[in-house]
C-alpha cells in the first residue's frame, strides 16, 4: 500500500466527498532538501525543528 502524501490526500477527498484545498505536513522535525521540496509543490509545512 502506497504511503505518499498524495496517496493518502486521494483517499482523504473520497471520505469527504469534495475538492482539497491544500496539503499539509506536520512533523516534528524536517531537513532542509524535505522542507525545501515540499514548498517548491506547494505543500504547507508544520514543523518544530528545520535539521541542517
């Protein structure tokens, strides 16, 4: 079973029968490349700590 953030958004938008706005990642801590990456598409990123 795939574990992707898109993956997971797909069936997230089935339960709730409509359209999502936005994808979100939490994490406790991120580095710099995952933090990086995720806003270049545009993913909103809840973070504690940014690891170098």
């Amino acid at each position: 079973m795939p574990s992707t953030l898109s993956y997971k958004a797909k069936i997230v938008k089935k339960m709730m029968s409509g359209p999502i706005d936005k994808l979100i990642l939490v994490a406790v801590n991120i580095d710099k490349e995952a933090y990086k990456r995720a806003k270049e598409l545009g993913i909103d990123v809840i973070y504690g700590h940014v690891l170098d």
